[in-house]
C-alpha cells in the first residue's frame, strides 16, 4: 500500500482493511451537475478508489441543498457529500 495513505491507515474508522476496502469497491459516479460528478470523483479517487463507473441515473438527494445560496457552492457540496456517502458504506462493510 502506497505512502499516500498512511494518515487514513491512522484513522480508527479506517485503519488498514479500511482502506484496503477503499481500494477493492466499485463506485459509481452519478451527478446531475458536472460539478458534482467532477467532486465526487475527485474525493473519491483521493481517498483510494481506483474502479470509478460514471452512470447516467438520478443522483441521490443532497438534503442540505436549500443551506447553500450559489448553485456552484451547493453542486460542489453535493458532490462531496455523495463521495463520503459511498465511502461511508463501504467502511461499514464487513
């Protein structure tokens, strides 16, 4: 396992089957906004995710929309939050 993820390796909620799981997932890459698409790709990919499915499909409900006024602050959150969702399942695992 590369350096680069030696910090998450730290963390209790991730530790080393946590990011050997991280690796090892599919995940896929919706969005209705290409800035979402383009988030949640990128924090996928920067927490270890190497198979990435990009899939034209309604995205999941960002619940917290209506706090951001700028469309682009509420895209760029909603691409975010749905990356930490996924990564949020696939720590649950197991």
């Amino acid at each position: 396992m590369s350096d680069r993820y030696a910090r998450q390796r730290l963390l209790a909620a991730v530790g080393e089957l946590g990011q050997q799981r991280i690796a090892a997932a599919t995940y896929v890459v919706t969005g209705d906004a290409e800035t979402e698409a383009v988030v949640e790709r990128e924090y996928l990919v920067r927490a270890g995710a190497s198979r990435l499915e990009a899939r034209r499909e309604p995205a999941a409900t960002f619940a917290h929309a209506a706090t951001f006024r700028h469309p682009a602050a509420r895209d760029f959150a909603a691409g975010a939050w749905r990356a930490l969702t996924q990564l949020r399942r696939v720590l649950k695992q197991g």
